[in-house]
C-alpha cells in the first residue's frame, strides 16, 4: 500500500510516534524517525535523524537534507 514511499514520524522514538512509524513500516513504507537524542539506535530498520525542531537552523537543514 505504501511500498515506495517515505514516510517521516518526529517523535518517533517512543509512545504513540513509535506505534505509527510500525504501522507505516507494516504497510510498506520506509520510515525515518525523528527525535532530540543523538545517540539513539533505532530499532525495526528505522532510520533515525536527531533533530531539535525548535532551532530553526536545525529545521532546515534537516530539510535540506531530504532533497
């Protein structure tokens, strides 16, 4: 259903992002997940970012990023 897309959950490490970015990753998607701390290791082939999004410089380049 999702197979080919990215899907980008922030907060995804834990609690209610963790259990979309499973449900994402079950309906095909490739996920990225987001969160504030750089050293995490994501589980279940995530792919994770360590992003505060409240700096803005942070912010875009992140986005910058997925271009």
């Amino acid at each position: 259903m999702l197979s080919g897309k990215l899907a980008i959950v922030t907060g995804g490490t834990r609690g209610i992002g963790q259990a979309i970015a499973l449900e994402l990753q079950n309906k095909g998607a490739e996920v990225l997940i987001t969160g504030t701390q750089s050293n995490f290791s994501p589980k279940n082939n995530f792919r994770y970012f360590g992003v505060d999004f409240s700096d803005r410089k942070a912010t875009l380049e992140f986005v910058a990023m997925l271009r």
